[in-house]
C-alpha cells in the first residue's frame, strides 16, 4: 500500500473543526429547497412558533422552514449561542 502525500490527500470535514464556507448554503440555493421540510425541521418549528406565540404553517418547504427557524430563533432566543 503506497503512501499519500498528506498534500494531496482530501481533508476530512468530519474531523475539520472549521470545514469551511461550502458547508452553509443560502436555503434559495438548496437543490432540494422545493420539496416539503422533514420531519425533523416540522417539529422544530411546530416548538418554535409555540413559543413565538406565532402561527404554525405545515405548508412551509425545506428552503421556507429553514428561514423561518432562523428568524423564530433569533425571536425566542433558542438555538443560538450566546
């Protein structure tokens, strides 16, 4: 077995502690931003809006749901480092 040149060898963004910009997408650029959020995002913002005192829309896309968790979070507080 030959040995790579750590040069030349793909950094590992799991174990990268800064993997770098590529990482966070704007949600207008995900190519699956259309489609209906996950389950995982519905339940998140399900809590969120509660907390907000705001209305629940099941409707939302993933692009849709994950800018209105940015904007609960930023309204409640939750999910953001202080």
């Amino acid at each position: 077995m030959a040995k790579q040149d750590q040069h030349s060898a793909p950094e590992n963004p799991k174990t990268d502690p800064e993997p770098g910009s590529n990482t966070v997408k704007d949600p207008d650029n995900w190519t699956t931003g259309d489609e209906a959020m996950t389950g995982a995002q519905a339940s998140y913002l399900k809590t969120l809006s509660e907390e907000a005192g705001e209305e629940f829309d099941p409707s939302l896309s993933k692009a849709e749901a994950s800018k209105r968790i940015d904007a609960l979070q930023n309204k409640t507080g939750r999910g953001k480092d202080h």
